[in-house]
C-alpha cells in the first residue's frame, strides 16, 4: 500500500474529544501535494495518526455551512 502524504496546512480547531485523547478537528489539510481542503476527522494527540475523515473544498465546505444553517426548526436536536 503506498505511503500517504499529509500536511496540516492550518489547524481551524477542535470539534470534540474523545476519552482516548484523541480529538476530532476542522483543519485545513494537504493530501499528497495537492492543494490543500478543508478535512474533518479524529487525530492522535500528535498528528501522527488520523481515522477516515472528509475532505471537502471551500465550495463544498460553503454549501455544507449554507445547509446547516438553513435547516428547519424540526431538524433540531434541541
């Protein structure tokens, strides 16, 4: 299996933790050179380690703000 290459670009912040430590965070990622995204997913302490995650480019990421905050009343949790 061929090596993946990662670099954390910027790290826009923690979205929770988990009991092991482990924190699922929105950063902005470089994944093999390529222009960097915005990518959702549980990282190690680290960095050295990552789970599966999202990637998402900033139209994708604009769209995804847009629905949440567009939601209706009854797809609330609350």
């Amino acid at each position: 299996m061929a090596e993946i290459k990662y670099e954390i670009v910027k790290e826009l912040g923690v979205i929770s933790e988990g009991a092991r430590g482990w924190s699922r965070e929105l950063n902005l990622v470089s994944w093999n050179d390529n222009p960097p995204k915005f990518d959702i997913r549980d990282w190690s302490p680290d960095h050295s380690r990552m789970s599966k995650g999202i990637s998402m480019t900033e139209e994708e990421m604009a769209k995804l703000v847009e629905l949440f905050n567009t939601r209706d009343e009854e797809d609330s949790f609350e």
